[in-house]
C-alpha cells in the first residue's frame, strides 16, 4: 500500500492558534513592563521636582537671611546629590530614547520635563556658583536624535569625562527635537545662537561641532579654581 | 535597527515558533503511540536475507571496528551478508578486509575493488550482487548496535507492506570528546527526534548514510543511487517520496558515528550537506506546497527552504546583536582614546540602567521563543533515552548561543558558492 497522503490540516490551525497566542503573550508582557517602567522613570522625575523645591528654598533662604554664607555647605551637598542622580538618569532617558523616538506621547512629556529639570538646574548652579563659591564647571550640550550624526560621539566624550569628574563636571544635554513643544528651549537657543549642531555651552561660551576628548579636556580644565587630577 | 533585518527577523522568529509548535502538536498527537512502541516485545518471525554494504575509502584504522560491529550484530549469521566496496583505497583497507575475511571463514564476506568514483557508484557496484531482500549501508566511520537489525527488520515485518522501502536508524554521535563533537551529539539527539516525529506524518526527506535498511528490489527498481548527486543520502530518499513510497524511522535503531572533530572538518561536512540540500530541494521543488504529496510537500519541504532563509536571517541577527555593538563599543572607546578606566569604576552601576535600555517586547517573545525550544531539547533527550546531562552543562552554551549561528554562516557561505557557481566534489 503506497503511502496514504494526509493533509493535517488540523495541525496548522491549532499550531497558528498557539503561535499566535505565545507571540501575543510575549507581546503583551513586553507592553505592560513597557508602561510600568514608563511609570518608574515618571517616578524619578516627580522626586526630581521635590528636591528641587528643597533646593530653592535653600537658595531663597541663603539671598535674603543668611549673609554669611554658613549653609553653603549644606546646599552645596543637596545640589551634589540631585545632580548625581540627574547624571544617572541621564543615561537611562537617552537609552530609552534611542528605542522609543516619537512612540509615545506620555514619553514626551516625561522628556520635556526632564529637559525643563535640567534647565532649572542649570540656572541653580549658575546663580549659587557666585553666591558660594562651587568649583565645578557647566555644560550645556545641545543635541539631537533626528537629524546630528555626530552627535553619540560627543554624547560619548562628555560621558567620559563626566565618569572621570564625578559631580565636579555638570553636563545639562538639551535635546532640541522638544524644541516645537517647548518655548524654553527656542529662548536659550537664541540666546546663545545656536545653529549648529551638537554645540556645547561651557562657562558661558561657545563652542560648536564635535570636541575631541583632548581638546575638550583642556577646555574644562579652564574653568576650574583649584585644578583636578585629570587637568595636570 | 534597518527596518528590512527588521522584517526578516521577526518573520523568522514566526515562522520558527510555528514549526517548532507544530512539531509538538504532532508529538503530543502521536504520545500514546510512542509509548506503545516502547513497550512492545519485538519477536521476528523470520530472518529475511541482509546485505550490508560498507563504502570504504582511506578507512584503515575504523573499518575494522566497523565490520566487526556488523558481524557481532544478533542476526543468524547465514542470512547476514557483508559486502565491502574498495573504492580506490591507496592504504591498508585491503589487507584489513582480507584478514577479517580469513578469520571469520564462515561469515559472507566479499570485498570488491573499483576504482575511485564515489560513494554512490561504490553501493551501485555492490547493489548488483546482494543477495539479500533488504540492504544497508554503513559508513567506515560508525558502528552499529548489537540489537539495531533485528528491531529495524521487525518494523518491516509490522508493517507488513511491501511499499514501506527504507527503516531509518537512529543516530547519535559516538563517545563525543571535542567541543565540537558535543555540540554535534546535541544536535544529533534533537534531529532525530524531529525525524521520528517526520515519521509518523511521512516526512522524512533523508535516509542518514549510516545504516539505513532498504528494500533491496524496490531500490534497484528506482535505478539505484544518483552518482552526481552530493547527498545521494537525501537523493534517495526524496525520490522515493515522489513515487509514494513509505519510509520509516526506527526510533532506538541506534548507530553511533565519529561526527567531525574539528571546526574545519565539521565545515568540509557541512558544506557538502548544505549543498546536497539546496540542490535536492531544487531538483524536487515540484513537490513544495503540491496537495498530492500531502504534509511532505506542505510542511516538509515548507521547512527545508525556509531553513536556509532562517540561516540568512540568523547572520544578520547576529550582525545587528553581537558584531555591531561590538564595534560601536571599539568606535566609542577610540573616541576616549582608549581610557577605560572610568567605565570599570561605574560598570556595575551601570548594569542597573541598562536593564531599562532593553527592548522588552523584543527580549519576551524571545523568551518564549527560546522555552518552546527548550521543550523540544528536553523532549529528545528522552527520546533518545539519554540524561540531559549527560556531558555536563557547560557545552550548552554554546550550542545555543553560537552553534546554529556557526552552522548558518556554513549556509550563507554555500548559498554564496552556488550563485557564484562554484563547482564541488564530495
């Protein structure tokens, strides 16, 4: 008897019903831990919001009672610490940018506020720096995802050197692909007039194009009192 | 990620997830039968006449070990005959055979001499003048297992069909030893549980060089081996697909065979394979999705071409997931001039954050992915009655992670040969 040809017909649909399920069940867990760590970063920022609230009313405090400058300590120490974990999510957001580029709507909310933290930071180190004396030295590094393929390269360098400095160097990236959704940006950017990028603003001056790490690292080296290791 | 490496891997994982699924389904289907075989007591009526053919070329040192493991098989020994093929042999292959021969005066041995023309030719020769009603081969590199005969030759006697015309064995590969070696017993043992399930839906496309048993007059009917053909193994057997006729594993038919030792030979064997396969598909592509020969040309022959896209797809997988980061990484630390130090200091805190860096979708339904398969090589470790464990863990690693990679780039190597047109011998 020749072989008796079947069609297991039967056998395809439930291995489709079953591939289908698995896939969705993989799909599914993907988009729920999606959401819950969109939650987890939008935790980060809300605490963001109330340390910095903790920290003007410190600066408030020090510019109309304390004249001697006695808190600075303590407001230096708070500021140190915010930044540090500004500088770790730093990393997170921009990993997490790379992989969910105008996907989300809640995601660019979350952005933009971070952006706005950063700001704020940098304003707050600009006016307490003078007030209490900080050594330590800003960045403003303009950026984009969409349209500057230099850009990871000196994202590379600046955490590079931020690894190396610690809580000396204060990096504030601002991604300018918020720009349209926030006016904040288009003001500094006027500001500062910045066609080009990335471009990084360091102690109030310019510079545009991609900075190699040696050059960089003189660069920074300027702006510190008392010079660090890395600046011998 | 470019969005075409994109399509093509997340239409290999699909359609992978399906077939393994489907392989299941066909296991769970076919479970209460696998347990009936398992217990059955195998008594054989009679004792048809066996020709066992052993193409020989260069073999000195393991053909011995192989004749001796066909005469010590438990089958009445005037219904064994052994037929050794010289094909061409410059060592001393003769005068090993001819000392066998005259020790062991009462066995049906004959050696034939031909000139070198291949394996195909060898058993072409010797198929004129087997006497038996089934034949099989057996390479010069395996041995076979004292029972195996008797259980294949009781499958044909089950069946009691003169149209099932090829038993195929079971293999494994014998006393592994190299890394390579390892992986290739994994392998194996996954293989051939797939071929069993293949079985029972009538879809096994190979009939293994090792020992498989056929029916002598049907084979010669078909006009015997095809002497151009790379894998005249695989040839065989889809041309006995094409006339309908049944072939059948034998699940614990064992015959144990020296797999490759190295990179460079597994590479040589491979790429014959490869190539055998491609060619065969195309040589039978008639049968690719034809209703007439039910789930061999629906699955069988859906898997044999798609298995070569999957290679394709595992390069590129591999590309986007290892090689590119890699270079990124070099491209990242030459822009630091190579400073590593600061990285080391903050690794482990970085670790943290990059668990938040993973596309969670993507890892899931690998997960999954990976579990379904892991089913499967559980699966066939008992299938094949072995521990799972057997050689430890540590090899597994590397069969999962890089094996089927290496193997891939083998494949994309040959597609590259036959579009480029290159010639090759086995």
């Amino acid at each position: 008897m020749v072989v008796n040809r079947r069609i297991s017909r039967e056998k395809y649909i439930l291995a489709a019903i079953f591939t289908v399920l698995i896939f969705s069940l993989g799909l599914a867990m993907g988009i729920i831990l999606d959401y819950e760590r969109l939650r987890w970063i939008e935790q980060i920022t809300k605490t963001y919001d109330v340390d910095f609230r903790g920290l003007q009313f410190q600066v408030l405090y020090l510019n109309s009672l304390e004249k001697d400058n006695a808190s600075c300590d303590v407001l230096y120490a708070t500021l140190e610490s915010a930044i540090a974990d500004l500088g770790d999510s730093l990393e997170t957001i921009q990993e997490y940018e790379k992989q969910s580029k105008g996907k989300q709507n809640d995601f660019d909310i979350i952005t933009r506020r971070y952006l706005l933290d950063n700001l704020r930071y940098w304003l707050l180190v600009r006016e307490t720096k003078d007030l209490c004396g900080f050594d330590a030295v800003e960045i403003l590094y303009f950026h984009s995802l969409d349209d500057c393929d230099t850009c990871p390269n000196q994202g590379v360098v600046l955490s590079y050197f931020k690894k190396k400095l610690g809580d000396k160097l204060l990096v504030f990236p601002v991604n300018v692909d918020i720009g349209e959704d926030e006016p904040s940006i288009g003001m500094i950017k006027r500001k500062y007039d910045v066609k080009k990028l990335p471009t990084l603003i360091i102690e109030d001056k310019k510079y545009e194009g991609v900075i190699e790490r040696n050059e960089l690292n003189k660069v920074i080296c300027q702006g510190f009192k008392t010079k660090p290791e890395v600046c011998a | 990620m470019n969005v075409f490496a994109s399509i093509i891997l997340w239409t290999s994982y699909i359609i992978s997830l399906y077939f393994t699924i489907f392989w299941l389904i066909v296991f769970l289907d076919a479970k209460p039968r696998f347990l009936k075989e398992e217990k059955e007591k195998r008594l054989l009526n009679k004792f048809p006449n066996v020709s066992v053919l052993i193409p020989g070329y260069n073999e000195e040192k393991t053909i011995s070990k192989t004749i001796h493991s066909v005469l010590n098989l438990d089958y009445p020994k005037n219904k064994l005959q052994i037929i050794v093929i010289n094909d061409g042999i410059k060592d001393k292959t003769k005068e090993v055979v001819e000392e066998i021969i005259r020790k062991n005066k009462e066995r049906d041995i004959i050696l034939i001499n031909q000139k070198n023309k291949g394996k195909a030719a060898a058993l072409n020769n010797a198929l004129k003048i087997t006497k038996g009603e089934f034949f099989s081969c057996l390479d010069a590199d395996s041995t076979v297992d004292k029972k195996t005969l008797k259980k294949m030759i009781y499958l044909y006697q089950k069946e009691d069909d003169k149209d099932l015309v090829i038993v195929t064995p079971a293999m494994k590969v014998n006393k592994p030893k190299t890394l390579i070696q390892k992986l290739q017993w994994l392998e194996y043992l996954v293989a051939m549980f797939v071929a069993r399930l293949m079985s029972q839906l009538d879809c096994i496309y190979v009939a293994p060089g090792p020992f498989s048993l056929y029916r002598a007059k049907t084979i010669k009917k078909l006009g015997g081996f095809s002497e151009d053909n790379l894998t005249e193994d695989m040839e065989i057997a889809y041309r006995v697909q094409t006339h309908d006729y049944k072939i059948r594993q034998c699940f614990d038919a064992y015959v144990h065979t020296v797999a490759p030792q190295t990179f460079h030979q597994l590479y040589k064997q491979r790429n014959r394979w490869f190539k055998g396969g491609i060619l065969n598909v195309f040589l039978y592509r008639n049968m690719f999705m034809n209703k007439k020969f039910g789930d061999f040309g629906l699955v069988q022959m859906s898997i044999n071409m798609f298995n070569f896209f999957l290679a394709i797809s595992a390069i590129s997988f591999f590309f986007y997931y290892a090689i590119l980061p890699i270079l990124n990484n070099i491209h990242e630390m030459w822009l630091v001039k190579f400073d590593f130090l600061p990285y080391l200091k903050t690794f482990f805190l970085n670790l943290n954050f990059n668990i938040l860096s993973i596309d969670l979708t993507k890892t899931f339904i690998l997960i999954l992915l990976f579990s379904v398969f892991l089913v499967m090589f559980i699966l066939s470790h008992k299938n094949a009655n072995e521990r799972v464990k057997k050689h430890g863990f540590l090899y597994m690693l590397p069969y999962f992670l890089f094996y089927y990679v290496g193997l891939s780039f083998i494949a994309v190597i040959v597609i590259g040969e036959l579009i480029i047109g290159k010639k090759q011998k086995w």
